[in-house]
C-alpha cells in the first residue's frame, strides 16, 4: 500500500473492498481519536485521502470503531461523523466520497408541528454505532432489499448529542427525513422494507411492537406476547421477501429464552401488481439527478396498496449514463484539494507528478498524473476529460535507488538450520537490465537478473552460529546500488545461571558472572537488576563488578537476550559489616566428580555445612560454605555474626572458630561420594588461622599482645598485693573457691583497644577476674596450661 509520504499511519482499518476499490481509515502521527478517509486506485496499491477526523471510538479488547456506514441498497452513498474541535457532525456522500454534505433537518417533528431547525446553523446528526448484539440492529439500519430506506437515532442542533437518541427515518437515501419516536429502537425490515418492525430498546420488560406497512408515516401497536419479556433480539425467517419474525428474550434473568413467532401475513390480502407501484429518482442534497455518473429511478409500492412484494420484486427500474463533470473526478495519489472554491487537485510538495513509476521499463512509456482520477464505479461518458491534458513518456534507464534487502518475516536472529528467505526490494531505477550479485556471507555467491520483479526467491539456510554479512549490489549501465544487513545465527538460549557469592561485606567489590547455556551461545545481551532498581544495566560481556552500600538483603536478577530467547535467574546477596572467611579444599579424589556446575557446588556447599553444624553445635544459620566453580575443587567457609553478638562485645576470639578449626584439624568433616569414595575437608592453609571482614592476622596479633600485656601487669600487681596484705590469703582463696568463676573486662579499658578487637568474644569458664569491694587491685588467677593452648590456637 502506498499512502501520502508524510501519513506515518499508525493504524489501519478497512472500511470496503467493494468494485474494485478499497476504502480504508487510517489514524495518522498527529491523530489519537480520530482517522483519515483514503481510497484506492483501482489495483489497490496508491492511496488518496478523501475525508479527514472521522470519529473513533475505541472498545474492550483493542478493537476500534470508526464512525462510518456504507449504506446498503445504493453504491457510493456513505455516511460518517467528522469530529472537528471536539464537536461531531454527521456528513454523507453519494460519490464515494468525491464530495460531502451534512443532513438536512426535517420540517416538522413527529406530531406535524413546525421545527425551528433551519440549515446551515442546525442539521440532522445521527449515532453510527454498531451493535453489541448481533441480534438486534445497531443505531442506523439499512437493506440491500430496500434502497433508500435509512432509519437511524440521532438529534437536532449544531453538533451530535450523545445522549439524544430520537429516531428518524428517510425513504429517499437521506434527502428529506421524518421523524418517528422519541427514543431509540431496535428495527427490523421485512418485506423488502415492506413492512418495518420496531421494538424500543430498553431494559424493562415490554409485550407490545410497533410496525409500519407505509416507509413510517405511520405506526400500529401489536401485543405480540401476554406476558412482558425482556427482548434479547429479532429474527426474520430466510429471505428478503419473509413477513414471519420471531422475537427472542426471557420472562427473568433466571428463566430460560421465549421465543415468540410473529406473521404479518395476515395484514395484506393479496400479492402485488404493476399497478401498485410507483417510481422515484435518486437525487442528491442540492437536487443533482446525476449520481455517480448516471440517473438512476427505483420503484417502491403506494402507499395506499397494502399488498405483498414477494420474491419477485425488484427495486431497481432504470439507469442513464451522464456526461462527466468535476464531480465525477477525485485526487490522484500525491494530490490534494485545495480549499479554495474551485477546489482543484494540487500536488503535494513531495510529489513529482512527471516522474516515471516503480514498474517502468526501457521502451515503454508512461503517462503522467493531471492530479485526477475517475471515481471507479463511476458510469459517466463523454464530456469533461480531466485526463485530457496528460503527458507521454518515454521509461527512462535510470539507475537503482532505494535497494533493500530483508527476510520473509523480518527476523533477523535466526537459529542453525532454519529455512530462511531473503527478499530483494528496489524503490525505483529499471529493474528488467539490472543485475544483481548476491553475497549470503558464508561464501554463497550467486548473480540474479530482474530479481525484483521475479516471484523466484533467495532461500538460504546458515549451517554454523555466527554473524553473517548478507550484500545486494545492484547494477545496470546508469549505476548501482548497494544492500547490507547482517544476520545473526545464533541457537536459543535454554537457562542461565548467575554466579554471585552470598555472603559479602557492605561496599566490598563483588563479582556477578551469568553462565549461559548452551555454552556455545554467543551474541547475548546481558541485563542486570540490583536490589529495587527499576533500570537494568546492559552489558556485552556476562560480568559486571559491583558494590552494596548497605547491609540487609539484596536481590539481584539476570538476563540474557540473543535476540530470539530471553532466559532469566535471581540470586540473593547477604551484606554484613562483619564475618569471617575460612578457605577449605578437598581430597583431590572429587575433582574426578565435580561437574563443574551450580547445583552441584550448591549441594556440596549445603553437606559441608550440616557436617560442621553437627560436629561444632554452630548454629545453622551462622555458617555458610560456598563452593568456588573451576579445578581444584575449593571452598569458603563463611561465619556469620549471630544477633546475640552486638550485645556482647569482647576483645577475645570468637568461640565458634576455635570448635569450627578443631573440627577440620581432627579430621572430622567428610562425605561419601559416588562408590563409597570418602572425601575429605580441609583447611586450605592450616598454619594461616581466618580472616574475615572485621580485620586481620595484625588484629589478632595486637590482642595477644594485649592479653599478655594485661598478665603480666595483674601478676606484678598481685605480688605486690601479697606482700602487703599477707593475712588475705585465706580471704582470696576462699573467694575464689566460693565464686563462680567468670571473666570480666577491667573498668579501665580504653574504648580504642575495644575498637582494635570489634566484634570478637570469647568467653571461658577458666579464666577469672575479680573486683574485691573497696580494693583498687584485680586478681587474676589463669592457669597456664590452658592460657598457652588458647594463645597458639
């Protein structure tokens, strides 16, 4: 389809395909509740627009309405509401769209009485709405059977009402218009419009209709049912000629459907002759009898014969061709009516109208646009030509323009092995002496002539993942052109694993690393979410390095994209102020069983950990082991704060590591693999101690000092203590002997030694400290043996 240059439409509805034509609504860049009118050329192909703001209503689902109606029983007759600066009118048409006039309001209401609506200020406006019910008529009701026969809702006034919903009805396609009821109904022809059945819309149950045997001039009232229903829908049986119908609803919202048969046979005594009809002729709004380029006259039944039409009837009588005159003309594709009042077609400022079309070859010739074009359907002869003044061409050799190259589909991410058509597309140059070399990229070269034109395709298929560089040269003795795109062959990605260590400390650099599968997989795109942030960061490689300002929990989220699969995983990240690292490695008899994959190093990981938690009565929610990816098979064992620690705060070792490395040193952690193979943890460096996120080997080195340092001034001050009070000794010993032993930190500590050592407790049954009553002196008594084995722990 080839629409005006600058349309840009952003939605398309088809409104007709009928005679050749097809007559569409497109919704344009500047546009959001209204569309443009275009028609076709007779192939289909160019497009000109031929009413602009149409009214659109959008529905559940995505569906849109646009407020047009072709109506039936007379080509070329449409109406539609245009919406200009918020207010709808309604517009009808009798040449498909070649010219446009509001309705004229009818002369008196229903009851015969004068109406104070007078044209150009007031006009008849009717609702074009379709019906949610298949079953009953939408808001204007037309018939093949009954042309000219229009009966809709609608107002009176400057604009279209949304609430007004009087009916009206016309019996000459909408020249003079009558009004009928006060409120909408649901209408039903019968009889080729013979006979028209009305049954008001409402939600109260009813038992009466209303119907009319004289095109509406007047109304008799049936009781149809002695029981209200509420009306579901209207049916009449097969047949334009049919008088039986059948009205559908329910007694209760509860009860199943009533179905009641209603025959309007009985009202007329006899089938129809001649001599009970007359003639009548389609004119226009302004009176024109020249419709569509001829006159046409129908016949309708008297409105004094109360007979049957029956399938004989025809309604068409006889056809005249006129001459052609302006209106039998419309813009050409790449023109525009002026507004000015001769209201000719100009050329839009992208429009050449000389230039030779797409399908122009050397040694034909061309004729170019005048900027009109004949209304198609239109039967008019002789008189104005407005092709008259055209030129002749000759189809110049010109040079390709515009080469492109795509696929059938337009994926350009495709897998190993898929069928894959390319197609070869040239806007304009001669097409039937150009040659076109083909270079799929994978060493598939071929030469093609008059590639553009030919339903011969380029079909490929890519063995191995890669890029491929896919070139069209098009070339003839005026020029060439050159095409380029890639394509990108790549298989789907079936999973990816991210790879992020759980335990980390707050601003400590972290590694995230997505392993894709297929491993072989390339070309992937990589997204990555932190915590609650709502913008990814991309990247090419599957790494990103990264910090956590903050403690608590972290989510992190992974995706990767190659274009034709998109896969995703989440892991969690603890962020703590303070924990301890311990290294472990394995007896080298698991690298035979490492399959080198996350579940696997999960499960490890897990055993590990109940293993300890067994042997060390560590709780379980303190410690973590993490198992590396890679060969040798290694670990990290993490020690995690416990919430009791913040409130007990000493400058000694925690006491979980001890057990944890006495457990490792005993031999203790083990696990059977595979065959009954025992595997052993260990201490990667035995003689190395821990380290963790609250200090180092220096820290803890400054704490023995320490420690020693506070002996050594308690044995000192003890010994003087003695020998000053030698009658004490039994006082001290007896309180030693009689006080539960416990360890307690001096009242002169220095709040920096305490910072040196944050975070680390210890507590131990033989270690004892004691404050005596008014004393200033602290008696310690250690033994020894014990001291000496903590120390080299």
């Amino acid at each position: 389809m080839r629409f005006p240059k600058y349309a840009l439409p952003k939605d398309v509805q088809i409104v007709s395909t009928d005679e050749s034509q097809v007559f569409l609504a497109i919704q344009e860049w500047y546009q959001s509740d209204t569309y443009n009118l275009y028609q076709s050329d007779p192939q289909g192909v160019y497009y000109s627009i031929v009413l602009e703001n149409v009214r659109s209503t959008k529905q559940p689902e995505e569906n849109v309405l646009i407020d047009i109606l072709e109506v039936r029983g007379i080509k070329g007759v449409f109406l539609a509401n245009q919406k200009v600066d918020g207010k709808m009118t309604t517009l009808i048409t009798y040449n498909k769209g070649q010219h446009w006039e509001p309705l004229m309001p009818p002369a008196t209401d229903m009851n015969g009485k004068p109406i104070s609506c007078k044209a150009p200020d007031c006009h008849l406006h009717l609702h074009l709405r379709w019906a949610d019910n298949p079953y009953v008529s939408g808001t204007v009701h037309t018939k093949d059977s009954a042309p000219g026969l229009i009966m809709g809702a609608g107002n009176l006034g400057s604009k279209l009402v949304e609430y007004k919903e009087e009916m009206y009805i016309t019996s000459d396609c909408g020249r003079t218009w009558r009004q009928v009821f006060e409120e909408e109904h649901h209408i039903l022809y019968l009889d080729h419009g013979g006979v028209i059945v009305a049954i008001k819309d409402t939600s109260i149950p009813l038992k009466i209709l209303k119907f009319s045997i004289d095109e509406g001039r007047t109304w008799t009232i049936h009781n149809f049912t002695s029981t209200s229903v509420f009306v579901d829908g209207l049916l009449s049986e097969p047949g334009d000629e049919t008088l039986v119908m059948t009205v559908f609803g329910h007694i209760s919202y509860r009860s199943d459907w009533e179905l009641v048969k209603v025959d309007f046979r009985q009202s007329f005594p006899r089938q129809c002759t001649e001599s009970d009809y007359e003639s009548w002729q389609l004119t226009g709004l302004q009176g024109a009898k020249c419709i569509m380029g001829q006159e046409r006259s129908f016949r309708k039944r008297k409105e004094t014969a109360f007979c049957i039409k029956g399938k004989t009837y025809t309604s068409t009588l006889t056809t005249k061709p006129c001459q052609c005159t302006e209106k039998d003309f419309n813009c050409d594709y790449g023109f525009e009516r002026s507004h000015t009042e001769d209201s000719r077609c100009i050329a839009d400022f992208w429009h050449d109208p000389d230039s030779p079309l797409e399908d122009c070859h050397l040694g034909q010739t061309y004729e170019s646009s005048t900027g009109y074009r004949k209304v198609i359907s239109n039967m008019c002869e002789g008189g104005l030509n407005k092709h008259q003044s055209a030129k002749q061409h000759s189809c110049p050799l010109l040079p390709p323009k515009g080469l492109q190259v795509g696929i059938k589909g337009q994926m350009l991410a495709v897998a190993p092995g898929d069928d894959i058509t390319f197609v070869v597309h040239q806007e304009q140059g001669d097409t039937s002496s150009t040659k076109y070399q083909v270079d799929l990229g994978d060493g598939v070269r071929a030469i093609y002539q008059n590639l553009t034109v030919t339903d011969e395709p380029i079909q490929h298929r890519y063995k191995n993942p890669g890029i491929y560089k896919v070139t069209v040269k098009a070339e003839n003795m005026a020029g060439h052109n050159k095409a380029t795109m890639y394509i990108q062959v790549t298989a789907p990605l079936q999973e990816v694993h991210l790879e992020v260590v759980p335990i980390t400390g707050r601003n400590y650099e972290v590694n995230l690393t997505a392993i894709v599968l297929p491993t072989e997989a390339n070309l992937s795109v990589f997204y990555w979410w932190i915590g609650d942030n709502l913008q990814p960061t991309l990247t090419l490689q599957n790494s990103l390095l990264t910090r956590f300002p903050e403690t608590g929990e972290v989510s992190v989220t992974v995706q990767a994209s190659n274009g034709r699969t998109m896969v995703q995983d989440t892991r969690t990240v603890q962020v703590y102020d303070n924990f301890q690292v311990i290294p472990l490695s394995f007896s080298a008899n698991l690298d035979s069983f490492n399959p080198n994959i996350p579940e696997w190093r999960r499960d490890i990981g897990q055993v590990v950990t109940k293993i300890l938690v067994k042997n060390t009565g560590v709780p379980l929610e303190s410690l973590v082991t993490v198992v590396k990816p890679g060969l040798p098979t290694r670990a990290d064992l993490y020690v995690l704060p416990l919430d009791s620690t913040s409130a007990k705060r000493s400058m000694f070792i925690d006491k979980r590591i001890p057990a944890i490395i006495q457990a490792f040193n005993s031999n203790n952690v083990s696990f059977v693999v595979r065959g009954g193979l025992q595997v052993l943890v260990m201490l990667t460096d035995p003689n190395a101690g821990y380290h963790g996120a609250a200090g180092g080997l220096g820290v803890w080195a400054l704490a023995i000092i320490f420690l020693i340092s506070i002996i050594t001034t308690g044995s000192f001050i003890l010994y003087k203590f003695k020998r000053k009070l030698p009658g004490n000794r039994n006082v001290y010993a007896q309180m030693h002997n009689e006080k539960e032993q416990e360890m307690t930190s001096p009242v002169n500590h220095s709040e920096d030694t305490q910072h040196i050592i944050q975070g680390e407790e210890f507590i131990d049954d033989d270690l004892d400290s004691q404050t005596l009553g008014n004393h200033s002196g602290v008696v310690l008594s250690i033994n020894s043996r014990e001291l000496h084995s903590y120390l080299t722990s």
